[in-house]
C-alpha cells in the first residue's frame, strides 16, 4: 500500500487506522518537510541506488555504502533478499533506508543511511523507530548493531533509543536494544498519543 504525504497532516490529532501497524507511515521532519516511510520494494531500487552511487565520502562508515555501483547494487540484493526493509521519501527521492538482517535470525543486524542533505531533521529517528516497530511486529526478541564509537550522532541517538552497549572491538561498538525494553510499546502507539514531538 503507498500512502501519499501531507504538508496539512497533523499528527497531534491522528489516532491512526488499521491500516497504518506497526507505525504510521507519515512523518513531518524538523524541518517541516512531509515524508513517508514505508517497506521498501523493488520500486524503490533506482532510488536507492541513486541515494547510496551520490553519498559523501565523509558520511561513510565501516565500509558502508558501498561505492561502487557494482558493489552497491550486490549489497542491496543481499539485503532485499535476507532482510527487511524500509525507506524514507520525500516526494519520489528517496531520502533515508533502514534495514534489519537475517529475517531468520531471533536478534537480526540492524543497518540504517539518511541522505547527508536530510541529516538533523529526525528522519534517522524515525526510521530507528518504524524498524524497531516493524521487528517487533515480526517476532523477533531484539536487534543488533555495530557502530563507530566515534560517530557520536549515531551513538546518542541508538542509546536514546534504549540500545545498550554489548562489546567493543577495536574502534567498533556493538548494541542491541532488547524488545523488553519500553521503547518497543511506545513506537506503536499512533500520533496523537505519542509525546510531540514525535
């Protein structure tokens, strides 16, 4: 189902419906753009690979995104066949894409990007979010992540989440956020009964 956004949406008022589980997929950023997160389809692919062929260098991490076409057009297929995933858009551009793999896995590895031009407006926030929803609406027990413990962004905002940290390996951290933790409850709740701002 695609769902078009709204600059008029008021999310203090929306309740949600049926058809929004595990999280509403509308989202105004902080920045007041109207955007839309939904699962990510073969659709979305060009877009994708659009957003990850023009990323920056410097927003790079750990070896990812790939910079190849190559290598990132066999990273997507890896991730689209074994994963779940999601993308944030703006219009028809592709702004941000979260994923989680294994699906087969209790506790899958949790990899998220955001377009650098729509960093600091929450769109990495809520992707965390519309993932840790969606996991939890799979059954799975927890996700899993490695970071660079000099990203700090990154780091707050996965501890703001309730990830914690599990092991350091070199410069790397590792995290898992458990689904026993509260965020996990709180992400599905629709809008108007979350704290604003979402």
């Amino acid at each position: 189902m695609s769902i078009d956004t709204c600059a008029a949406w008021n999310p203090s008022s929306c309740e949600g419906t049926a058809g929004c589980p595990p999280r509403c997929p509308r989202f105004i950023d902080k920045h007041g753009r109207a955007l839309l997160v939904e699962p990510a389809s073969d659709r979305h692919r060009e877009g994708l690979r659009s957003m990850y062929a023009d990323y920056p260098d410097a927003h790079r991490s750990m070896g990812l995104p790939p910079i190849r076409l190559e290598r990132i057009d066999a990273w997507l297929d890896a991730l689209f066949e074994t994963g779940t995933n999601l993308v944030a858009r703006d219009g028809t551009r592709i702004v941000g894409h979260a994923a989680y793999a294994p699906t087969s896995n209790a506790e899958p590895e949790f990899v998220i990007f955001v377009d650098p031009d729509y960093h600091d407006g929450g769109v990495g926030s809520e992707l965390c979010r519309h993932t840790i929803a969606t996991a939890a609406e799979n059954g799975h027990e927890a996700l899993t992540l490695d970071v660079d413990a000099t990203n700090e962004r990154a780091v707050h905002v996965y501890r703001k989440l309730g990830f914690r940290i599990t092991g350091r390996s070199g410069g790397d951290l590792a995290m898992r956020l458990s689904f026993d933790e509260p965020i996990v409850d709180a992400v599905r709740l629709p809008p108007a009964e979350r704290e604003m701002p979402a």
